[in-house]
C-alpha cells in the first residue's frame, strides 16, 4: 500500500468518525434530558448506562454509526448535571440493582466512621 493510498484511508476513517459523532450530538440533542428535558447543547448530553455491566466503551469514542447505535441501546440521554446526580444517587429509578447495593455499601462504610 502506497503512502498515498494509507493517507487516503486515514482521511476516510477521520471523516467517518467525525461523522459518526455528528449524528451522536444530534441524536443526544434530538432525545434531551431524560429527567429535566434540557437540550440545549450537544456537549452538556450525555449518555447513562442503566446497567453498567452492558458498557462497552463511552459512546463518545465511538467511531462507526452501526457500533454507536447498539451502545446508545443500552443508554438513557441526561445532562450533565442530571447524570451527576444519579450517580449521587438522587434518581435511583436509574440505578441498576448492583449500583443501588454498591451505594448502600457505601453508605454504610460512611455510616460506621
Ligand atoms: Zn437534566
């Protein structure tokens, strides 16, 4: 393979995930906020696994559509001040079973000092 031809390919694989993360903002800003329904901007949306065991990798590193619609599967949209307050524990209808229990573990390490 030319250097040519390897350049070429490097191009196409940037534009294809520059692409693919294109249609990720969009579809972050098309669901917004699942819990305060902001939408606002791309970058303030994130995605929450409901069930940590299912991720795979961060959606945001994702570089082909078909892979970064089979992780969004797995996701809820929220804010970033939204998703900090589920991991904190405030919305527990978006904790899976084992985070609630490793919350509770938590708790009771604190409770004990
Ligand atoms: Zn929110």
């Amino acid at each position: 393979m030319s250097a040519y031809t390897r350049y070429k390919a490097s191009l196409r694989k940037k534009e294809q995930t520059h692409q693919t993360q294109r249609i990720n903002a969009s579809m972050k800003i098309n669901a917004g906020c699942k819990i305060c329904s902001y939408s606002k901007c791309a970058d303030a949306l994130q995605w929450h696994h409901t069930n940590p065991d299912n991720k795979s990798c961060d959606p945001t590193k994702i570089k082909t559509l078909p892979r970064l619609l089979r992780e969004i599967k797995k996701c809820v949209c929220v804010c970033a001040n939204c998703h900090a307050e589920i991991k904190a524990g405030l919305h527990p209808e978006y904790l899976n079973e084992e985070e609630e229990v490793k919350k509770e573990l938590q708790q009771s390490l604190f409770e004990k000092d």
